[in-house]
C-alpha cells in the first residue's frame, strides 16, 4: 500500500484518544514532476478525509469514540517547500474536523 492507491489505508492504529492514519509516500520528486506527485498527495490525503467523515473507522473500531484524527504522511523523500506550504494551510482547514496531517521524513 502506498499513495499510488487512493482507495487503500497504508496504516492505521489508537494513540489514547487518537486514531492515526498513515500514508507512505515512497516517490522521489524528480523521476514524478512535482505537480503529478502533489496532485497524488492531495488525492490520498481527500481520500482518508473522507474516511473520517464518513466515519468507517468503525467498521474496526466500533467501540472507540475518537476525539482527533491524524493524517501522519510519511515520505521518503524530503518534499519540496510549496508542498509543505500546501499541507500548512490544509491543516487550518481541516481543524473543525479535529483532524491534523502530520509529515515525517524518513
């Protein structure tokens, strides 16, 4: 599972009263233009958005009422300025949703 598939979870687990979704991003952003690889990101990240709001979380947590919700991305490749940019101003919007995206670089 990766970003290359938008209707797959790469990971999920509970932290307390959190459920972390995690995504893993393992292109470079040379061989992809920068632009195909964002429009990925953006499409993976509406994705899991989507899966919090239609709450099917509970189809395997049925019993866990989360107060927050993690979008943790996980890249291998460190990602360009402007996308970083991107994901700062989605974390503003997606706050009402108590839901925040997270970048690791590993």
């Amino acid at each position: 599972m990766s970003i290359c598939e938008f209707d797959v979870v790469d990971g999920a687990g509970v932290q307390n009263d959190s459920l972390i979704l995690m995504i893993t991003d393992h292109l470079d952003w040379i061989s992809i233009d920068e632009e195909t690889h964002m429009n990925m990101s953006v499409k993976k990240i509406n994705a899991y958005l989507d899966f919090i709001e239609g709450r099917q979380y509970q189809n395997t947590y049925p019993n866990i009422a989360f107060k927050r919700f993690i979008i943790d991305v996980r890249c291998k490749y460190e990602m360009p300025a402007k996308c970083v940019h991107y994901l700062e101003k989605a974390n503003e919007k997606i706050k009402p949703l108590k839901t925040q995206i997270r970048l690791q670089v590993n």
